[in-house]
C-alpha cells in the first residue's frame, strides 16, 4: 500500500481548475457528448425508478448488447455469460488484479504505461516489472522482451496505449499470444480505446485467444466517462470468482447508467466522433511537431507523446511552469514512468480552436524559456 504512487495529472487537472482561462490539454477526458439516445435512456431510467441494485455483473440486456458489439465490431463470437459489467475500468482493474494474484506474484508491463496498473499491481500484492518501450519498436512491447522478462505470470497490454497512442500491431499481438500461451502467463489486454483507431484497424486479443481477459469501458469512444460504466470479458473459469468478489467489493454497476449504456451503440454517431478526434490528431500533430521532438504519430486513443529535453530534464517543472506561466495544462511523462523526465503528454480532448490557443500560449511559453 505504502508504494502507490500520486497520480500527478489529477493534481494538474485540480491546480488548472482554479483558472477559469485554463487550456486543458491534461486529462483524457473526451468533450464530445455521447449520442442524444443515451441522454434520453438515462433520463427514462430515473423516471421509470430504476434505482435498484442490478445483478452483480450487470443487467442481461447490456451483456448481450456489448456481445453483439464484439460481432458487429471483429466478427467473434462472444457469450454474454463471460461479460461482467463493472463500474468503469477501475472497477474492473480491481477485480482483475485480484484475480490475477491466483496466478502469480509477478506481472509484464511497458513502461511507460497508464499510471493506475502498478498502483493496481502494489494495491494487489504483485509485484510489476517494466519493460521499457521506446520509438525503436514504435512503443510496441516486443515478442523477445517478453520472452526475456524471465519469471512473470501475468502481462498487461494496452492498444492503443496511454501516453502514445500506438497500437499493437495484428503480428504482434498473436506474437504475444503465443508466448503468454507456451509460458502459462495470464494475458490482460486493455482495450479502453478502441473506437478511437484513425489510419488502420485494431484487433481485439479475443480474435486470438479465447483465454484472454479483455477490459474495455463507455468513457473514451463512447464519450460518457462520468457515467462510470466499463466491462471485462473473462475466461469461463473466472466468472463466478469475480462475480463473488463483485458482490462483496462493488455490489454492482450504477443503475440507471447501465440502461443509458444500452443506448450507445450509435455507430453513425461513433464515427462521427472518431472523426473529430482524428482532425483534431491531425491538427495538433502538424503543430506540435516544429516544436517537440515527436517520436511516432500517434495511431489512436488522443495523446501525443512529445520529448522536451531540447528545452528541460525536468517534466513536472517544466509543466507547473506552463501552467502557471500560460495557463496550458499537460501531463509530464513521469507520470507513466520514473525514466520519462524529459516527456511530456498532450491530450487532445478540445476542439481545435482551443488546442489553438495552447498551441499559440506554449509557444509563447518557449521563446521565454
């Protein structure tokens, strides 16, 4: 417990609120709202009563809607029964990290990685082991450093992956299938991001491996983070062990959030929304690229990972500065991992007129640094 670690872009995120002329450029929080039809199932809920405790892994009608998803979306099969409903991805994180601990004390993870998966791993008594990404294999965590991590009993991957943007390519994730498989390591692949794929097409790990715990959730794609509602597609041996551990931890998901949740394959409205946040990747990419060394586009989710060691070694300095400064909020790459003292993370959940102006307020930030 004593090892969990701040998770820094909150901070930011409560220091840039205290300025109401804030560029928020921090947090992967999307904007855009969800489709009309979710606002209107949500409020139908709350006027229909729908205040009640649901099954522990969430009502019927969503767990077939979401296996529907997965066939409408990859062309796989899914049984609702392996779908478990949870309190968006955190919640999902906790039950799976317990679980995980039934496999062994030691995970894979890449690093740099979303903050919350070591704190989960310290939080479950696993101990996480890093395996440094880097621009040489494009952010991808490779087949041969897996193979070397030595004695792991589980991995975590993340397509497309925060802070980056990358995906993992089709080769690469059957690659790391295949290892997960000869080695008996429990494979965990976050897939909160899906939907918000830009210049090819993702792959679900359940294409590849029935074995294979998918965790994915409304908040990013789907545009309804608050509504705190996700999901996790769990091997059959799992689902009454997590479903235990639901009812105990976490009772179950927000009601009226799951029926709004039934409303949100709109996939009209989802491409849509992807393609606004593909213009504003564009956009930001071509803009911040003069002034950050920019190791690869990024290929999904919606941040850019830039390198500012041509103006500071210091991330978290140089972004209270620029906040403090210019009143432009990112996130400093230490964040996702204590090597990153020299990346920062930009968040393009704005429209472009706003990433604009930041991209206008930290240039101005440079020409006085």
């Amino acid at each position: 417990m004593e090892r969990i670690t701040p998770f820094i872009v909150m901070d930011i995120l409560a220091k840039a609120r205290q300025n109401p002329d804030a560029v928020h450029m921090e947090v992967g929080e999307p904007d855009i709202p969800p489709s009309p039809a979710v606002k209107e199932a949500f409020i139908k809920a709350i006027r229909d009563d729908r205040f009640f405790y649901t099954p522990a892994c969430g009502i019927p009608e969503l767990r077939e809607k979401i296996a529907e998803h997965y066939h409408v979306t990859y062309g796989i099969t899914v049984s609702p029964e392996r779908i478990i409903v949870t309190p968006g991805t955190s919640g999902a994180f906790l039950i799976v990290f317990s679980l995980l601990r039934e496999c062994g004390a030691r995970m894979a993870l890449a690093d740099p990685s979303y903050p919350c998966y070591k704190n989960f791993a310290y939080f479950s008594k696993i101990d996480p082991h890093f395996i440094t990404v880097g621009k040489e294999t494009n952010y991808e965590l490779s087949p041969d450093a897996l193979k070397e991590a030595g004695n792991v009993n589980s991995i975590m991957v993340s397509s497309p992956a925060n802070p980056t943007g990358n995906i993992h390519r089709k080769e690469t994730l059957m690659a790391l299938l295949d290892i997960a498989r000869e080695k008996k390591i429990c494979f965990v692949s976050d897939e909160i991001y899906h939907g918000l794929v830009y210049d090819s097409q993702e792959h679900t790990a359940l294409e590849f491996s029935e074995d294979a715990i998918v965790i994915n959730s409304f908040s990013k794609a789907f545009c309804m983070p608050g509504l705190r509602v996700g999901w996790m597609i769990l091997p059959k041996s799992m689902i009454r062990r997590a479903e235990i551990l639901i009812q105990n931890l976490l009772i179950a998901t927000n009601t009226p959030s799951q029926y709004a949740c039934l409303e949100a394959f709109d996939y009209a409205y989802l491409r849509k929304t992807r393609g606004m946040f593909k213009e504003r990747r564009d956009y930001l990419y071509a803009a911040m690229g003069p002034l950050f060394e920019i190791e690869a586009q990024p290929q999904g989710a919606f941040y850019i990972w830039a390198n500012i060691s041509r103006y500071s070694r210091d991330a978290l300095s140089f972004c209270n500065r620029l906040l403090e400064e210019q009143g432009v909020a990112i996130t400093p790459g230490i964040d996702f991992g204590d090597r990153w003292t020299d990346y920062v993370r930009f968040a393009y959940t704005r429209d472009v007129a706003v990433l604009a102006e930041g991209v206008r307020r930290i240039r101005a930030f440079l020409e006085k640094s």
